[in-house]
C-alpha cells in the first residue's frame, strides 16, 4: 500500500500537534526535583535525554537556553541563513587567528530548541572508512568494518 504525499503531510502535521500540545502540558506541569537534568536541546542533548527518558521510572528535564524552534526560519529549510545573527544564534567570534592574517571570524553557534540542528544547513557527509577505523581502534570496538561503512554523519 503506498502513502499519498497529502497523508504524509496531514500525518506529519498531527503529529507535531501532539508533540506542542505534550510539552505544553509537561512545560506547565515542572517538578521542583528529576532524576536527570540535561543541559542543551541540540543535536547530543536531544539524544540523550529521549534515551533516559525511554525508562518510565525516571523523570528527565531537558533545559535549553535559546527559545522555540517553531519559527518558520527553522522550520523552512531555505531559510536558515536567517537565523544567523538573530536570537536564535549565540553570535561567538573566534579568537584572531594568525593563520587568516589575524582576522576574527564570526562562529555561529545555535541559541534554540534543536541547537544547531535547528540552523544548519542540514549538509549530510558520508564519513571516511578510515576514519571510522579509528574511531573503532581508539574505542577497542572490534565490530567489522561491514557495519560501520553504512554510517554516515549527517545533521
Ligand atoms: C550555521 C551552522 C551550519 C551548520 N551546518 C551543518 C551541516 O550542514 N551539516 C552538519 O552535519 N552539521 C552542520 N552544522 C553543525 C551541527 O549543527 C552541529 O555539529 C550540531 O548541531 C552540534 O550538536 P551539539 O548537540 O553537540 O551542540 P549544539 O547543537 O550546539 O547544542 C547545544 C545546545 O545547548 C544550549 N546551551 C548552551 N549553554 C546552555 C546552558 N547553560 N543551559 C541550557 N542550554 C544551553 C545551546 O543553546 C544549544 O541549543 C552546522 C552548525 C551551524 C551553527
């Protein structure tokens, strides 16, 4: 049976309703004390907080600095060099850097739900088998080169 994209889209949109509606509640709901607190809603926060949060016996607060992803310059992917600069950006700047003839270069970091994930430009590399080796090496994982081959990094 195939999925029309209309289905998708009205499945997709329902689903992001319940998820509004489910941290509205919880969001309203805040406990003077959790079992675990995490620290940033990007990419590794978001992980690992639904990952504790898989075991029903513990409560989990995942904090984030920055505000709501529900913005449409997150939303739309064709707009995200709109976040740049804006309150969805820490805004750092590197240290001069003598091998740029001393120039400072802007280091956009994501300040909202999602972290950089939310303001990327969503580029999907495939990493290197060498690489993966030695990760694999340093980590004494002696998993075969099979499986890691069909990793990839991606936002
Ligand atoms: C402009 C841009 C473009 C990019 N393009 C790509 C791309 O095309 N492809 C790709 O693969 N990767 C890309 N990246 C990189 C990728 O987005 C990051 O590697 C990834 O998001 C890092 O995830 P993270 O969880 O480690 O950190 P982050 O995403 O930086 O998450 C850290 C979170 O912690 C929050 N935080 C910080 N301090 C506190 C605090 N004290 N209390 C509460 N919350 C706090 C921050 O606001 C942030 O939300 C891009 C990054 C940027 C900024």
């Amino acid at each position: 049976m195939s999925i029309r994209p209309d289905e998708t889209d009205r499945a997709a949109a329902e689903f992001a309703e319940r998820v509004r509606r489910n941290q509205q509640q919880l969001g309203s709901q805040l406990r003077p004390q959790y079992d675990f607190i995490v620290c940033g809603s990007g990419s590794s926060g978001s992980v690992v907080a639904r990952r504790l949060a898989e075991n029903p016996d513990v409560s989990v607060l995942l904090l984030e600095a920055g505000g709501d992803d529900d913005v449409p310059e997150v939303m739309r992917a064709e707009q995200w060099p709109l976040n740049l600069g804006s309150e969805r950006d820490w805004s750092f700047t590197a240290e001069p850097n003598p091998h740029l003839n001393g120039r400072a270069i802007p280091y956009d970091m994501g300040k909202v739900l999602g972290g950089g994930s939310s303001i990327n430009v969503m580029i999907w590399a495939r990493g290197h088998k060498s690489d993966w080796e030695f990760f694999a090496s340093e980590a004494a994982d002696r998993r075969g080169a099979i499986s890691r081959s069909s990793i990839s990094i991606g936002a």
